[in-house]
C-alpha cells in the first residue's frame, strides 16, 4: 500500500515536468519555414537603367504575395520587402564581392495567433572571389521588423556542411532582437565566400 501511495506521488510530482516539457515543445514546433521563387525573368520591370551605372528592379511576389524588390546595379544585388522606396537598411545592403541570388528564398514563419508570420529570411548568394571565376556561396540572414528589417547574419556555405540549419538557428536565435547598427554576425566556420 505505502509503495503505491509513493508512486502516486511521485506520478503527481512528474506532471508539471511532463506539462512544462509539452509546452516548450509545442511553443518550438510554432516556428517554420516558408518558400518562395525569385524568378528573375518572370518578375515584372519597373525601373530600369541601362547607361553607364546601369540599374534593373523587379518586383517579385514573395509570402503570401507580399512584394520582393531585387535590385542589380554594379554587379551586386540588393534585396527588400513592401515598398520600392523602402527606408529600412535592407534596402541598401548587399555583399561586397560581385554576385548574383539564389532562385528560392526562405522565410523563417511563426505563429501568431492563428496566423502565420514572416520575421526572417534566408537567401543563397553566389559570390565573384577572383578573375579565374571561381565562387562563393553566402547565406544571407536577414532579420524583418519595421525599422530594423537589415541584414544579421552570413553562413559561407562552402566552409560549412550543415549551412543551412546554422542560418535557420541564426534566424530564430537574433530576429527581431538584433540593431541593424551592428554589423551582421559571421555564423559557424569563417570562409573566403564573403571576399574577405
């Protein structure tokens, strides 16, 4: 009898453990991805520039078709969100090697509510290291929060196997709490991709 009022209790003293580790599990499950093409060719033109200091911005459909601007001007590529004037540093970023953008973006989602939301990106950038062509490749992590939507992150891909779980994990661990004033954190093993 004592041997089974023991169990009891401590069955009892287990629950909230139980419960707590049920709950973080879930609140974890409540961040996922989402992906979008960046179609260059099929996204409309709406400024183009083809003189010297040439300049080409599209505008792309991104989640749940909110507007993707990529920009290309002096063989680099910058990339924002909502509005072609856009203020927020994202608008003014790129990597300083030349270099072009992957086909897929990432957007890393949470649930608010009942309704999924954007708070972070991540998009592949193939970068120009020398005259013999040879190539990076840079996760660029960037975070999206009004008046703060900048680049936080950057993973070299080539210097690193697991890339990609580096930049979800640097998404979810700095998004909305990094100060675009910073400079981008360099995640996981540093490499020659960013041309540094």
């Amino acid at each position: 009898m004592t041997g089974n009022i023991a169990n009891r209790v401590l069955r009892l003293l287990a629950l909230p453990i139980t419960l707590l580790a049920g709950a973080v599990g879930a609140e974890a499950a409540e961040i996922d991805s989402a992906y979008t093409k960046l179609d260059l060719n099929a996204c409309p033109i709406i400024e183009q520039n083809l003189e010297e200091g040439s300049w080409t911005l599209v505008r792309c459909k991104g989640y749940r078709g909110r507007p993707v601007f990529v920009g290309e001007g002096d063989l680099r590529f910058f990339v924002w969100f909502d509005d072609k004037e856009s203020e927020e540093p994202l608008r003014s970023q790129t990597l300083g090697p030349f270099n072009t953008i992957g086909e897929t973006l990432e957007w890393r989602v949470r649930r608010v509510g009942g309704d999924w939301q954007p708070f972070a990106t991540i998009l592949r950038y193939r970068t120009s290291l020398d005259e013999d062509q040879d190539q990076g490749e840079v996760l660029v992590v960037s975070q999206i929060q009004p008046g703060a939507t900048c680049h936080i992150a950057y993973v070299d891909v080539r210097s690193n196997p697991d890339a990609n779980a580096l930049a979800r994990d640097a998404a979810d661990r700095l998004a909305g709490s990094f100060d675009c004033a910073d400079t981008p954190e360099r995640i996981g093993v540093p490499g020659p991709s960013l041309g540094e």
